[in-house]
C-alpha cells in the first residue's frame, strides 16, 4: 500500500481542523483496516462497498447482505460463462477454485484466499457483495447488461478496472454517508465525498459537496460538484484548504 507523504499530511490538517473523516471502501473489513490505521482514522469505517459500516474494533453497526438465493443468480451467471467469481463470510474471502484472478485480488486487498469448492454450501444466509474479476473490456461489455438483469435488486458497479460488484440494492456508499450522517448528527449539506470509482458515484451526489478526482468515469464527474487531482499530485492539499478554510 502506497500512501503520498503529502497527501497524508494534509489529511492530518483536516483531521486537526476537527473534520470526522470518514473511509468508504469496496474493501473488505480485514483490508480496510489496516490503511485506515496507517491514515490515521479513528471513526467507523464504511466497507464492502457500503454494505457493511464497522467500527475499528471490528462491531457492526449497519449490515445490509445480499440473500443467498440472490447471491445465487449472480454466481451461476458467471460461472457459466467461466467468469471468476467470489462471495464473503465472516470477513472470508470465498472462492469456488483456485484461480489467478483470485490471487490478484487477494494480493490487492490484502486477504488470504478460501478455496472451498462449492459457494452455494460455504456462504451462509447472505454475503456482504459479490466480486467478478475478469479484464477491464469484458467487465466494460458485462456492466450494461448486468445492470439491466438485476435492475431494483442489485447494485452493480465496477470498484477497479478489472472488479465489477454486486452490493444489495439497499446498500451502497451513498447510504452508508447517510447513516453516518444521521449517526453523528451531520446534515446533508455539511457532508463531503471524494471518489473516483463507478462505485463512488452514489455517494458523491448525495453529499452536499461531491467531489470527482480528475480522469474518473463520466459518470463520477457527472455527479460531482467539483474535481480535485489524483493522489500524489495536490488534491488532498486542495481539499484540506477548502475545508479548513471554510
């Protein structure tokens, strides 16, 4: 995990400006953790795409599952078609087969890999999301489709170039802001979201200061108010002299 000291810093400013930041990631509980520690971020941690806020002892405190019957249909629709696929139990990472692509995303989120033959058996009532990983152009044909099949069911955005994800319909990072929000009496209006992926999009438009990071998918700078540049290039600068400014 690569963090730019500089962005790092002036997240420290925002923070001892006595901003509650907040980490909303796709990331599962056991990856998430340990780079929300190293931010230095000591508040509930949104993770599996929104599906799940945690606080940093590992308590839940929102679960939104996709059931197992649903789960189902996504997980056969891949395997058909020999799609790597993977679901979550109890902070797991389950695989039917060992596969690359699961190495990939192991290594990515910092996980260890279940292989465990038979997902129907091995998830349990529900998983927090489902994760396709396959290459950027098949998840790109894949999305349209998919988002259609399941309208109303599921949320289904890709995280990374090459993970498109399933979350249940009633949870997304937009619904976990406003959770949080309601938690920590917050308004709307006073709430900030940076993202750059498909899966930030939700969040982003809902907070009252929506912010895209520049070269993020047309939609995510659609539904911001403003961009900021990438990591390692000032915009975590900008932000905090915003914020702290304002």
């Amino acid at each position: 995990m690569n963090l730019d000291p500089r962005d790092v810093e002036a997240l420290a400013q925002i923070i001892a400006a006595g901003v509650e930041v907040i980490a909303c990631t796709g990331r599962p509980f056991p990856g998430a953790l340990p780079w929300v520690r190293r931010l230095g971020l000591d508040g509930p941690i949104v993770c599996y795409q929104g599906a799940q806020v945690r606080l940093p002892s590992g308590e839940m405190i929102l679960d939104h599952g996709i059931a197992h019957d649903l789960a189902m249909e996504v997980i056969r629709f891949a395997q058909e078609r020999d799609l790597h696929i993977q679901a979550y139990r109890d902070d797991q990472l389950l695989v039917a087969r060992d596969r690359p692509e699961a190495h990939e995303y192991a290594g990515h989120a910092g996980m260890e890999i279940h292989v465990v033959g038979d997902l129907d058996a091995a998830m349990g009532p529900t998983t927090p999301k489902l994760v396709i990983v396959a290459p950027n152009p098949t998840l790109e044909a894949l999305l349209p489709d998919m988002r259609r099949r399941w309208a109303g069911r599921l949320n289904v955005a890709t995280s990374m170039p090459t993970y498109l994800e399933f979350t249940s319909v009633e949870s997304d990072k937009a619904t976990a802001l406003q959770f949080l929000c309601a938690r920590l009496g917050v308004a709307q209006a006073e709430s900030v979201a940076v993202g750059d992926g498909r899966n930030d999009a939700s969040m982003i438009a809902w907070a009252g200061l929506g912010i895209a990071i520049e070269g993020s998918a047309p939609e995510v700078e659609a539904a911001a108010d403003r961009t900021i540049p990438g990591p390692g290039k000032g915009g975590i600068k900008q932000l905090a002299d915003l914020l702290v400014r304002s």
